[in-house]
C-alpha cells in the first residue's frame, strides 16, 4: 500500500513538472507573440503616420494652388513624372538636374549641368542636395531607379521633385560629355 502511494506520488510529481514546463514554454510562446504583434502594429502605425503625412502634404499644395496629379493623390506620392519636353522645359525655367545612374552609364553623356550622383549612393550624399523652393529633374536609363530616388528625397523633405519617367531616351534636349 505504501509503495503504491509512493508510486502515486511520484507520478503526480511527473506529471506536475510536466505541466510546468509546458506552462514555460506557453509562456515564453505568448510573449514572443505579444512582442510580435506590438512590433507589428508599430510598423503599421508608423505606416499609416507616413501615409497621412503625405496626405497632408498633397492637401498643403492644393491649398497653395499646385494642383497635384490625379496619380500622384491615387499613389500617395509626392513627385511627379514628366516626358521629355516637359523635362527639358523644366531645365530650361531653372530646375536642377540629378542624374542617379553609374558612371559607367554617365559616360555616355548627361543632361548639361546634372550633378552625378548613382542611386547607390545617394542615402550617403543626400545632404549635398539643396531644399529650396528650385524644383529637380531626377533621371537614370529607363525612369525606375530615379523615381526610387524621387521616392527617397520627398520622405527626406524635398520637394518640386520631378521624374523623367522613361528615363534619359527621352530627354528632348542637348548632352554634354563629362570631363
């Protein structure tokens, strides 16, 4: 009878450290996924914060009588993309010129007057780029990597950003060699 006790006891000890160390584990697998899902909705809210900052922005320009694009409100974005007689008009009126290629492709020829800077590096030399009222015409080959730079700058506060949109081929206007 004793020994049948012990037997017993011994089990329910088993059986008590067993449910211990799930309840470890289940509570080491629910803070995972409290620290999870707050990381998570901290993306999300970060998200929805640039989201309607952009929103803001696009309404301040209504406000000021630039009319943004139907595609910049729809895409929630605060460059334009312009063709090449737009874009060599732009020049023409003043606008800097930001050519994001590799040097390698910048041998070729620029837009006269572009300062070089390849998308690569351009989170690094950010800084060299004025924030004045003077808009930007950004290019590279086809019009992707420089509507990604476009992208970057606005979240970096510039603006008057402008996006020739199939890139250097459409330009309408003369080259010039680099030295």
């Amino acid at each position: 009878m004793e020994i049948g006790a012990l037997i017993l006891a011994v089990l329910a000890l088993l059986l008590a450290l067993v449910a211990v160390a799930r309840a470890g584990g289940l509570a080491r697998r629910l803070e995972e996924l409290e620290l999870a899902s707050r990381r998570s909705l901290e993306n999300a809210l970060e998200e929805v914060e640039r989201t309607l900052s952009t929103q803001r922005e696009l309404l301040a320009q209504v406000a000021e009588g630039r009319a943004p694009s139907r595609e910049m409100i729809l895409e929630g974005r605060l460059w334009r993309d312009v063709d090449g007689p737009a874009a060599r008009a732009l020049v023409e009126a003043g606008a800097r010129v930001l050519d994001v290629r590799t040097p390698g492709e910048t041998a070729s020829g620029t837009i006269p007057g572009a300062v070089l800077i390849p998308i690569d590096a351009l989170e690094a030399r950010a800084g060299e780029l004025p924030k004045d009222q003077r808009p930007w015409l950004v290019y590279c080959s086809a019009g992707s990597r420089s509507a990604a730079a476009c992208e970057f700058l606005a979240s970096r506060g510039h603006a008057g950003l402008h996006n020739l949109s199939a890139g250097l081929g459409a330009w309408a206007g003369p080259l010039a060699r680099p030295g």
